[in-house]
C-alpha cells in the first residue's frame, strides 16, 4: 500500500467515523444548494477515489440517508488493495473516461491533489461527460490546495489551480457552482 493509504488504514475508527460526520455536514450543504433531486428509483453514484475501506460501506449509507432513495454505488482509486474485500471496487485512473456510466453524481473528496496538474481538468470532464441530465459532480477541495502559489504543496500532492480550471469550465460551457465548507469549497458540475 502507498504511504497514505498506510497512514489512512492507521486512523482510528473514532476518526474515521468523524471524518464522514463532516462529509454529512459538506454533502447537506451541497444537496440543499444545489436543490439536487432526481427521478430514478435508484442513484448511480461513482466515487473517485477513496482512502480507506471503512469509508465504501460508510459513504454507501450516508448517500442512502441523505437522498432517502436505494444507492448503487461504484468506487474508484488508482490502487484497490488498500479497499479488499468490499463491493463494486474498480482500478481505474480517474484521468480517464469511467466504466459503468450514466451516473446521477460522481463525487470525488480531495482527489485532484493526488493528480498531476496539468491533468486535472481531465478528472473534471470525464466527472461531467458521465452524468445524466440533472446530474452533479461534486468535487471537494481543501483550502491549502487551492491556495497553495507552488505547483507541489508541501505534503508532496499537487496544487490545484481552481481560478484556471474555473476558466476552462467556462470555455467548454459546462455550467458550475462554488460553494463554501468548513476546510475548503465543493465544486459542483452541474449537467
């Protein structure tokens, strides 16, 4: 396993559980901004990348809580071994179109920093490009990579130049909001 996921695994289930308390927090945020709703008996979502195997199940259940409709839930990292033995877990590199589409929402929680930048914007159109009508693809991004005025921050990821990708988004007419959390912003793809 990588050193994050090493360090991921370490974490205490205390913490682990406090952390998807907090992507509850982002995700109500995000669902009541957005007015998301959508007609399907069941929500196809993709997650795109995912640091530990207690998060696939937790995450699972937080959308069904939330959206109060069944979930059919894919996940996908780069690496998998780190998530064995849980279901519907895919390697597959982000930057590239995903399986198993259409998707209502593909959610991806503090990914881009794990991605080379100038292959970012790559995640965040194929996150788009795989979305039904009404779809969303929420991207939460922490304040210190959004900030950061080096291309590699300090932990040794990658920065993510939001004003640019804004700007490339606009070019390409894709329609999308900013919305504030607690530790960073959500960037929400709207189709």
């Amino acid at each position: 396993m990588s050193i994050y996921h090493t360090t991921y695994a370490q974490k205490s289930d205390e913490e682990i559980q406090k952390r998807i308390e907090e992507k509850e927090r982002e995700l109500v945020t995000i669902f009541k901004e957005t007015s998301f709703q959508t007609n399907n008996n069941k929500i196809k979502i993709a997650v795109m990348g995912c640091g530990d195997k207690r998060m696939v199940e937790k995450q699972k259940m937080l959308f069904k809580k939330l959206l109060r409709q069944n979930i059919e839930m894919y996940t996908y990292d780069i690496t998998v071994e780190h998530l064995k033995n849980e279901s519907n877990i895919f390697q597959h590199d982000c930057t590239q179109t995903l399986p198993h589409t259409p998707y209502d929402i593909t959610y991806a929680h503090v990914l881009l920093k794990f991605v080379e930048t100038d292959k970012q914007f790559l995640v965040l159109k194929n996150s788009f490009d795989v979305l039904n009508p009404g779809g969303i693809a929420i991207h939460i991004l922490d304040f210190d990579e959004i900030k950061s005025d080096t291309i590699k921050l300090p932990d040794g990821y990658w920065s993510v130049p939001l004003k640019s990708h804004k700007e490339k988004l606009e070019e390409v007419k894709i329609h999308y909001m900013e919305i504030k959390l607690n530790y960073g912003i959500a960037l929400v793809l709207l189709k």
